[in-house]
C-alpha cells in the first residue's frame, strides 16, 4: 500500500510539473508512469484469472488416526508467466497445511503438490474454499480471487480391536425365535418364493429351481439370538476434560515430531466413551450381531437395531459428529429407553458418571430380564471427581458384569476377557 501511494503521489507531482512547465520532460514522465500503472494492474488481474485449479480428494472419508490425502494442481492459461501465485486454503480440517505459493509459473505449466494430513479429531470438516492471491512485477497491486467451492470430510472415531471381550456369544441367552424376514443369509429358513433381482447365487434353493423349472430363493429369518444396545452416556454434566485441543505436529519442533505418529485418544472421558462405542459396535457387527446406538447429545440420538457394514457406517456416522451437551442424565436416559428392550437383549453401558441413581435402574433393567455390562470411565484418573471404584464394587456385587477404564490404558486389554472375569466375582474392589 506504501508502494502505491508512493506513485500515485510521482505521478501526480509530474502531473503538475508537466501542467505548469510544459517541458516535454514531465510529460513522459507522467505517460510512463500511467503505463507502468495499468500494465500492472492488468498483469495483477490476469495473475489470479487465466489459471485453473483442480482439488481430488482421495477419500471422502477417514478415521481418527489414519491419512487424510489431496492432491492440487494447478495450471496457467496464460501465455505470459506468472511470477508468483498463492493458494491459500481455508480448510477446518485440524492440521491440515494445504496453501502454497508458487513461484514462476511459467505460460501453460501446471504445478501439483500432495497434502496429506494425519486426522486427529473425529468430526465433519469442510475442505475449502480457496483463495487464489497475485500480483505485478512492481509489487503495486495485489489480486484476489475466491473460489468458494467446499466439499465435506467426515472422520470418523478411532476403532481398536477387541478380540477378548467378554462375554463370549455362547453366554449371552438367546431370545424367542424371530419370526422377522431378513436380507441377511442366516441358518434359519423360512421358505422359498420366485428370484428377484439383486438376490446373490447362494440363495438360489436348486430342488425347487429344478422342480419349478424356473429360478427359486430361500428367505431366511433372523437367527434367536437376543439384540445389543449400545448406550452412550453424553450428558454433559458428567464429562471430564472438555476443551481439549490436539496439538499439531507442525506446532513441535522438528527434532520433537515422530516418524510415525502412534495413534493417542484425547484425554476426555467423551473422547474414550465414542471410542470404545465404535469399537464395541464394530466387535459385535463382526460377530454377526445386530447392535443398535442410542446416545443423549444435543438431541437425541437412536439408531434401530441391525447387522452388517452398512449398519456400523450409519453408526460410525454418528459417533463421528456427537458431542458432549446433552443434559439428559444416564439414569433417566436407560429408564426412557429401556422400556422398549425385549428380554433377553444385552445393554451395552458406557459412562464416566459415579451417580448411583443409574445403576438403580440397571438393577430394574436385570430383573426384566436384560443383560446389562457397564464400561465406566474412571473419572478421577481424568482430574474429575468421584471413586469409580465405590460404583465398580456396588455393580459387582449385584453380578453386573464391569469394565474399568482408566486414562492411557490400552482399551484391548481393558475390555478383555480377563478383565470381565475379574470384575464379575460379587465383592470385588477394583485395584489399578
């Protein structure tokens, strides 16, 4: 902005120098100057105009921990040079350094650059807009140019593999049979009807498809064994370490920042609960199990019971995008909710709330005859307050199967079957 007032300031002295004078001199002067000025506008202008920009997303979905990649090029239209051209990308994605300049970008050259970024916060994030910048030889005038295109990227929580939890799906007690058609193939036939598009070749029933002289299917029904809830404490009041914020490799000097960067859960109980959520709904879809979600955030959350990858993403979905600012507590969550559970179905608790109005209504959920496992978060290993070890005890002393979690154990060999077997003896004090 100095530079520029400066000439305008020449130029108008040579104006007026030219105007009183008349001396060729000051005449030239001043076409010279006006020259240089427009030819440099012109120059800033086309800088952020005749170029193309092309953004390729490799994924439009990732996981806590894992890459999050793009790829950018860009190409001069040109044919003149640009001696440099910035693209600054205002991207929300935590750590996620796309902008660049580029110098001398010669007529009809293109350059490309990768940006990969470890994901480090579950959410949905935008990527994008853009803001191209140029400007003249003379450093006058500097360009801009907006590219408001934006695209989404969800990243989902962290999934750890618990191949030991307990209890095993021998000792979970079946329910009544299902008399309920499913797309799922399952050991329970419940007749045949005409071939339908879409139906894969294992379904076709050879003896009927031979007899009828047409192509014959079996539908199945759901096998017996009882659903799985998972409910996800969120109220807000109970969570410890809210506020956190991941600090980013390129905030660590050089020498600091890790080859390999291993994967570390924010220290907040929310952070622990969506993640053993995940993993647990991910144990038990592989498992063949149909699971659902409910969860008290801002609003409320449910997902129906169901099996398979498609289920796990709408869960994954979630769980990637709900936050702690619920205000609903546990105890009144699982008395709403818990009324609509069947016999026999096995309820998933995850919380780091201590109140002791919660496990009250698990004892009524047991008498009804569900299955209840508590997965509490330790809230004083957090810096919150209250004995996680009082509510383990009084949970095991009524038979209720527990898990205690702490901050910084590894969830594999916390949720382990081991683990489980431990905490189930009635009396038990949890010691960690």
């Amino acid at each position: 902005m100095g530079r520029s007032r400066a000439i305008f300031v020449l130029w108008l002295a040579c104006l007026v120098a030219a105007l009183a004078t008349g001396r060729d001199l000051f005449y030239n002067l001043t076409y010279l100057i006006t020259a240089i000025v427009v030819l440099s506008y012109l120059w800033a202008w086309t800088g952020v105009h005749w170029v193309q920009l092309s953004r390729q997303t490799r994924t439009r979905k990732s996981q806590v921990g894992k890459m999050a990649e793009e790829r950018f090029t860009v190409r001069n239209t040109w044919p003149l040079p640009k001696l440099w051209l910035e693209v600054r990308d205002r991207s929300d994605l935590p750590g996620h350094n796309a902008s660049r300049v580029i110098n001398s970008l010669g007529a009809w050259k293109r350059h490309s650059w990768t940006v990969r970024t470890i994901c480090r916060q579950r959410g949905r994030f935008r990527l994008g807009p853009i803001t191209l910048a140029s400007g003249d030889p003379f450093g006058l005038f500097t360009m801009r140019r907006e590219l408001p295109q934006t695209s989404t990227l969800i990243v989902y929580p962290a999934i750890v593999d618990l191949p030991a939890f307990a209890p095993p799906v021998g000792q979970l007690p079946g329910g009544d049979a299902i008399r309920r058609r499913t797309h799922y193939v399952t050991p329970n036939v419940a007749g045949v009807r005409d071939y339908a598009p879409g139906d894969t070749f294992g379904r076709i029933h050879w003896p009927s498809t031979a007899r009828k002289e047409r192509l014959i299917v079996k539908e199945f029904e759901l096998d017996p064994l009882a659903d799985t809830w998972l409910f996800l404490d969120m109220d807000r009041a109970v969570q410890v370490g809210l506020g956190w914020k991941p600090l980013l490799e390129r905030e660590l000097p050089a020498l600091l920042r890790p080859r390999r960067p291993r994967l570390e859960l924010a220290p907040t109980t929310e952070e622990y609960g969506v993640t053993i959520a995940a993993s647990l709904a991910k144990h038990f879809i592989a498992r063949h199990r149909a699971v659902g979600l409910v969860a008290y955030g801002r609003r409320r959350e449910v997902l129906q019971v169901d099996r398979g990858e498609r289920q796990l993403a709408k869960i994954l979905e979630v769980l990637a995008v709900i936050r702690a600012g619920g205000t609903v507590p546990l105890a009144r969550v699982l008395a709403a909710e818990g009324v609509h559970l069947g016999r026999g179905t096995t309820a998933v608790v995850i919380t780091p709330s201590t109140d002791r109005d919660w496990v009250e209504v698990v004892r009524h959920l047991e008498k009804r005859g569900l299955r209840v496992i508590v997965v509490l978060i330790a809230p004083d290993s957090f810096g919150g307050e209250g004995r996680a070890q009082e509510v383990v005890a009084e949970l095991a002393a009524g038979g209720t199967p527990t898990y205690l979690v702490r901050k910084g154990d590894d969830l594999a060999t916390a949720l382990s079957w081991r683990a489980w077997g431990v905490l189930e003896r009635p009396g038990y004090v949890a010691r960690r």
